[in-house]
C-alpha cells in the first residue's frame, strides 16, 4: 500500500525549482509548487492507479489532495479519473467535497474531469450538483456546467439526456448575469459544445436567455455556428 508521504516523495523526486517559481506564478493560488509536467504526474498517477484497489485509490487520492502540493492534488483527481470505478460512492464524495474548497482554474478542471465519470454513472447525483449553482464560491457554481460537459457533447442523446440538456442550460441561463469571466466562459463552452450536435437549441438559448452574455462568450458559444 503506498501512502500519501511515499507518493508525493516520489513526485518531489523529480522537482523543479525553475518551473516551479514559473508555475506558481502562472497558476497565482497559494500553495506548493513542484514545476511537473500533468504527463510527468500521469505517468506516476496511471501506476499507483494500476496497483491499488478502488477503496485504497481512493484513500491515496484524499491523502495526496490534503498536502495541498500543486501537482499532488493532480494526481488525486487523476487516480479517480475513470469511467469504471466500483464501489465509486466515497469517490463521489471525495470528488463533491474538493468541489466546495476550488481556488483556481486547473486543479478544479482536473477533479472536474473525474467528477464527469462519477455524474455519468449516476446522474441522480445531479441533484447535489444543482446545489452548487447556489455557492458563494465562483469555482464551486462555475464546476457545476464544467462537469455535466459530457451532456453537451452526446450525439444521440436519450430522452432522459435531453431532460438533463434542459435542467443544465436553465443553470447556464441562471449564470447569465454574473459577469465574472470564468463564469460566462463555462457558459460559453458548453454552449460551445452543444451547438455541434444541436445548434438550434444553441441558437434559441442565445436569442433569449444568452442575449445578455458578454461579448467574447458570445463569440465563443458561436464558434462552429456557421451562419454567425
């Protein structure tokens, strides 16, 4: 069993301070960085993944989040990036729970990530997602549209699916009006992703409730609209 102290020894193993110093700035949240590349943590993550049973995954990963070390909390979200994880419900939790606390843009779009595998194997799931449009953390509202992408991007959606389409674009309309840019680029991309597989609904959405998006989620949202 590797433990959370082995596996971020390990990751520290290939530091480095140049891109370190480069990542922190770039990324700007505070906390460690260690200046990996996400192939370099993949490549640890898809290891420690192949030798741990699900409930052991799922411990490393709440263990390596909790360092609070840039590319450890990485590897968290990819040790639960997999459509296939049974029992998946303390990966669910696990993944919620680090949903609440998001403080920048690349660690909430790795767990994203692995949020969407969980919502797919269970959208009853949605309902406690539905709750986080309410958050006072932008992070937490913005990773309720990045995590139900999935619904945007079925070609041959089921009648349940499209209900989903629905219940996620009335958040999306609910959005319009916060002007934050992370926001209104969530929107931006999952109308972006809709409109290859159902651009009129993308095209009404924008004609009403999206009128009042700003200008670069709106030009965003029609990028495969050919006519706009």
């Amino acid at each position: 069993m590797i433990t959370a102290a082995m596996a971020l020894a390990a990751l520290e193993a290939e530091a480095d301070a140049v891109k370190a110093a480069e990542m922190a700035a770039y990324h700007k949240a505070p906390r460690r960085y260690l200046g990996l590349t996400v192939p370099q943590v993949e490549a640890h993550a898809g290891g420690w993944r192949a030798d741990l049973s699900v409930e052991d995954r799922v411990a490393l990963a709440g263990g390596l989040w909790e360092t609070d070390v840039h590319e450890a909390r990485v590897a968290a979200a990819k040790l639960l990036t997999q459509a296939r994880l049974r029992p998946d419900d303390r990966a669910w939790e696990l993944i919620a729970d680090w949903a609440e606390g998001f403080d920048a843009w690349a660690l909430a779009d790795h767990a994203s990530i692995a949020g969407q595998k969980r919502l797919v194997a269970d959208p009853a799931r949605l309902d406690q997602v539905e709750g986080w449009t309410q958050s006072p953390n932008m992070w937490t509202r913005r990773a309720a549209l990045v995590m139900t992408l999935p619904w945007a991007k079925l070609n041959n959606p089921k009648p349940e699916d499209l209900q989903i389409r629905d219940r996620v674009l009335g958040w999306a309309e609910a959005y319009v009006p916060d002007r934050d840019w992370f926001i209104q680029k969530a929107v931006a991309w999952w109308l972006r992703d809709l409109s290859k597989r159902d651009p009129g609904r993308v095209r009404d959405f924008l004609a009403g409730p999206g009128a009042g998006l700003k200008a670069f989620a709106r030009k965003e949202a029609t990028q495969y609209l050919t006519d706009d």
